[in-house]
C-alpha cells in the first residue's frame, strides 16, 4: 500500500475573538475547523463542498501552511508539514501549490507575468536565467499563453488569462499537490469549463492531486473523485463523486444537492428540501450532531446530545450521522 | 494639442509654472539669474522700495535695512525652502515607510509600540522641540531637518502600516508565500511596490507642511542661522518695520504663500491621478 499523498489526522483549528472590544473580558471560540480526517491517493482529486463560513477555506489555510492548526496535523507524503524547516520546507513549497479563487487579487499587478510565474523556482531553486526562462515558457505555453506575453503585467489580461497565469505560476515548479480554492467560481460561465479542462489536463499530464474547494456542485462533479462535504467545521460525509450525487446518506448532503437547480427541470424535480433558518454561529454551535436543527430527518432526543461519529458505511463512504449508527 | 493626451488634459499647468518660477528655478540658478549679491548691503540705498512705489528697477523689490537686494534675497532663499523640504521629507518618509511597514507586517507588541511612538511625536510640540534643541546646540541646519523629520515620519508610518495591513491579507501575498518568498521578499517585493503610489503622494502633500515648519522656525530664530536669506528670516526682518517699510516682509511672505499653495494644488492633483480611492489623507 502507498502512502497517500495527503493526510489529515484530527485537523483541529479554532479562532479566538474578542467580542466586545479592546478592554471587553468577553472573548469567544470560532470552532473554524473540528476534528477534519482525510486522506487522498496521489493522482486523485478530493473536492471540499460546504456553505459559506463552514471552515473550507480555513482547512485549505492550513494545507498550504498558512495557518497553523490548533490540534491535528496535516500530513504531504507522510510528513508532518508542520515540523518542516529549511530544505524541507523549501521541498515543500515546491511540491504544495495553489490556485486562488480571485484572479485579480491573486496576482501583484506591480509585477510582470515573467515574474510572477518565475517567483516559485526563484525563491527555492538555483537556476540560470536561461533555464529560468525556458521553465517560464514551457508553463505558460502548458496554460495556452504565448511566451512573449510574460513581459506584459497582469493588468493587460482578461479574467481566464488572468487565471492562466496563476495556474503556470503553480504549475511552473511541477507541484504534486495543488490545493484550488475556488478556482472558477470568479471566472465568466463561458469561460469556467475552459479551465476546468486545463486542471484537467495538468492531472493528466504531471499526475499531480488536488484538492478543490468548492460550493458550485456542478464544478466538483465533473472534477472530483472524491467528495467531502462540510457542516460548521466538521465533515458530515466523505464518498465518492458518484455515490454522493446517486445516493447521498447524510441529510445536509441531500439537502445541499436538492438545492442545486435540475438538468431537466420538469422530468427531474423532485421535492426540493428547504431548510428553514440560517447557519448557527461557528463561535456557539448547536449541541450534540451541529446540523440538528435544521435537519429534516431529526431523531427526537438523540441527535440533540450526542455529537455523531463517522463512519464506514461503504467502500470508501463514511458519513457521520446518527441514522446510521447502531 | 494637450487636450488629446488625458494626462495633458488635466495637468495643472499655473501651479507648476509658479512653482519653477518661485522656488525651483531660483534655487538651482540664484547665483546667476539674481541682479545682486544677497549679502552685500548698499548703504546708501537703504529701504529703497520697490518698482511701482518709488524704487527703481535696480532693486525690483527694494531693499531691506542694510541696503540688500530683497529679490537677490528671495531667490537665494528658495534654496533653503527646497534643500529643507527635500532631504526633510526623504528622511521623514523613510524613517517612516521602514517603521510603518514593520508594523504592519509584524503586528503585535512591536505594532503597538511603534503607533504609540507616533501619538507621542504628535503630541509632542514641534516648535517646543526646536526650541530645546536650539538652546541645546544653536541653530543649525541639521537641526531643522531633526525638526522636520521629528513632525512628519509619523504621517508616513501610520498611513504605510494602514496600507500594509490591508495589502498582508491580500491573496497575492499568500500566493506568495506558497511559493516560499520569507518575509523579507514579501515585504520588499510584494508590498513596498504597491504602497509606493501612496508615499509619493503623501511626500508631496507634506512639502507645503515642511515649507510652513522650516519659515516658522526661521521666523522664530531656531531655524536656518542668520545670515542666510531664509524666507522666514526675510520675513522676520521685516516685522519691525511692516508699517513704514511693508515690502520687506511681503515678499518673502508671498513666496511663501504661492510655494505653498502650489505644491498642495499639485499634490492634491497627484492623489487623484495616482490613487482615485484615497481622497483624503
């Protein structure tokens, strides 16, 4: 058995606001992200869906070192991210990269493409300015842009280009994990399957994984493997692209689907479910199962105390859920 | 012509003309473009007054108590105004850029500390200062510069820490940081270039603050030493006699004046071209 390329072992983050001011004693917890386990095999793609606020982006933080976790750890290749130094951490950069969601706030515009697309060899490997300029090149002709253009500065670029950009700038130091937060959902409609292709022939092309975080479920369909769905910081169920859209388990994945609008909307509209109220607060989640009001499939006493545990339930589905246990 | 080049368009022609006129022009060529030496008095034309009340074309402003070219003097002291204002504010806006960005990027105690420091400095009296100095070591020019860089580097270090706050969670620096940049490169690559634009217009905005400070310092005695022709010692000299002899103050005054207007028109101009978000500092 190989080791995966990434593994999340009680990934824990928590945030500590001050509620009231400077001098208030008030302070609260936001438990961003709660005892999150995952793994992912090299080569396959892993899509973390959940609403806004559920801790997606701050779980992608922490996979990309940005953000220390509170408890848990974040495993690439089997190392501990967090206990990389030096040449290790340098060999880390060079194999994590990312994709922002936003392409004009991702890129400097003070800098011109060459060097931005430059930046992840310059900073970690000793390379000739020759060979600097053919590994630019190559990138940017892998994300279909002419070579000339990296004199240019990220201004002069449309929205996908722009993006173009940030992926050769992720690309360029052949990463074997990417983490794309949100990587089309900026992006023009008519332009998003474009991009989508181009991860996809990157995939096919280094055999590098991703990780995709995403709440557009159309997008995660047609790239994941895998689908992990968040509620308030926690997964609530983890399966395969397939069985996640044929037969969700956990009831805020089947609500979260029957949101999304139907291909054929008179044969295929089944009776939507609407959940009623908002998100709670991350800083004062509800007891027991977090989605428990607001779930339609309650069990009366339960599910109100006991925080559910997650579970195999498949080949490869675990959902965390007490109409599943016992 | 100009009105087919948008940058042309809505270049402020007056101010800048004034501006080479009065204080640029003068400081460079005073030497050769002033009709007298501004130190050599001409005892027998002793407040002589100027073109138009009396005076005659050899001293088109008149002359001052000893008998000294006011214009010789005016142009001489535009010297002072721009040495003053330049290296003044090159050091102030370094001093505070360095700070400023320090504590934004490194937030915490170090943060706190250095904004703190800045509520001193502004707490803390200029012309008080200078006063202390100047009886500590005498009136020199290093010592206005102190001044003037005491004064302004705060305006520098709080609005660069406001930017730079801003521009540390800005996804390029994250993006930049995957890549492995340190600190350092982040700082010097990422932030400083795209802060730059807010610098040059603040540094402008502060000219006019700076040409204030240095006249004042100069008027009071603790600024550039006698008896260079500063324009706030020209207008000093004049005090005493402002109602027999106006023109010995007037004119340096109004050098003061149209320098200072001028450059707030330009800065103001160069805010809107250079950052339309940041109308007001």
């Amino acid at each position: 058995m190989t080791q995966p390329i990434l593994e999340l072992r009680n990934l824990t983050r928590h945030f500590d606001v001050g509620t009231g001011g400077m001098f208030s004693a008030r302070r609260g917890l936001v438990r961003a992200v709660e005892d999150v386990s995952l793994t992912l095999e090299h080569g396959q793609t892993l899509a973390l869906v959940g609403e806004s606020g559920c801790g997606k982006t701050t779980l992608a933080r922490m996979l990309l070192r940005l953000l220390p976790p509170t408890s848990g750890q974040v495993l690439v290749d089997g190392q501990d991210v967090a206990t990389l130094l030096g040449s290790t951490l340098r060999a880390f950069r060079t194999k994590v990269q990312a994709v922002f969601q936003d392409p004009w706030a991702s890129l400097s515009p003070r800098m011109k493409v060459f060097d931005i697309v430059a930046e992840t060899l310059v900073v970690n490997e000793r390379l000739t300015k020759g060979e600097l300029t053919r590994r630019v090149d190559e990138a940017l002709t892998s994300v279909g842009l002419r070579p000339e253009q990296a004199r240019l500065y990220p201004h002069e670029f449309s929205g996908g280009q722009r993006q173009r950009i940030a992926i050769a700038s992720a690309i360029i130091a052949r990463p074997k994990l990417m983490i794309l937060d949100e990587p089309v959902s900026a992006l023009d409609v008519s332009i998003r399957s474009q991009i989508m292709n181009l991860f996809k022939d990157i995939q096919t092309e280094y055999g590098c994984s991703y990780v995709i975080v995403a709440h557009d479920l159309g997008t995660t369909r047609y790239m994941a493997d895998r689908i992990a769905v968040m509620y308030l910081g926690r997964l609530v169920e983890v399966a395969p692209t397939d069985e996640i859209f044929d037969l969700p388990r956990h009831p805020y994945t089947e609500a979260l689907l029957s949101a999304a609008l139907p291909l054929r909307p008179r044969k295929d509209r089944a009776e939507a479910i609407q959940l009623s109220g908002e998100v709670p607060s991350p800083m004062n989640p509800p007891s027991g199962c977090a989605f428990h009001p607001r779930c339609h499939r309650v069990i009366d006493g339960r599910c109100s105390s006991d925080i559910p545990v997650s579970q195999s339930i498949g080949p490869a589905h675990r959902v965390a859920c007490h109409l599943y246990s016992g | 012509m100009f009105n087919r080049i948008p940058f042309l368009r809505r270049f402020p022609v007056i101010p800048v003309a004034i501006l080479l006129v009065v204080l640029i022009i003068p400081a460079f060529f005073a030497t050769w473009i002033a009709p007298h030496d501004p130190y050599t008095s001409n005892l027998r034309a002793r407040l002589v007054p100027p073109v138009g009340f009396g005076g005659s074309w050899d001293y088109p402003l008149g002359t001052d108590r000893l008998g000294r070219c006011m214009l010789s003097r005016i142009l001489h002291g535009a010297k002072y105004a721009l040495g003053i204002s330049m290296i003044g504010i090159v050091l102030g806006a370094v001093v505070g850029t360095v700070l400023g960005l320090i504590s934004g990027y490194l937030r915490g105690w170090v943060d706190v500390f250095i904004m703190r420091l800045v509520d001193i400095t502004f707490a803390l009296p200029s012309i008080l200062l200078a006063l202390a100095l100047a009886a500590i070591s005498g009136p020199s020019f290093s010592l206005v510069v102190i001044v003037v860089v005491f004064v302004i580097w705060g305006f520098f270090a709080r609005q660069v820490r406001a930017e730079t706050l801003s521009m540390r969670e800005r996804d390029f620096v994250a993006k930049a940081r995957v890549a492995g940049a340190s600190d350092t490169r982040i700082v010097l690559k990422y932030i400083l270039p795209n802060i730059a634009n807010t610098i040059i217009v603040l540094a402008t905005l502060q000219i006019g603050v700076v040409i204030i400070l240095e006249a004042s310092l100069s008027f009071l005695g603790i600024g550039i030493p006698r008896p260079a022709p500063a324009w706030g010692l020209l207008v000093a000299d004049g005090r005493q006699l402002i109602v027999s002899n106006w023109w010995i103050s007037l004119f340096p005054g109004l050098a003061i004046l149209l320098t200072v207007l001028s450059v707030n028109l330009l800065g103001d101009r160069l805010r809107d071209w250079l950052d339309p978000k940041l109308r007001q500092v």
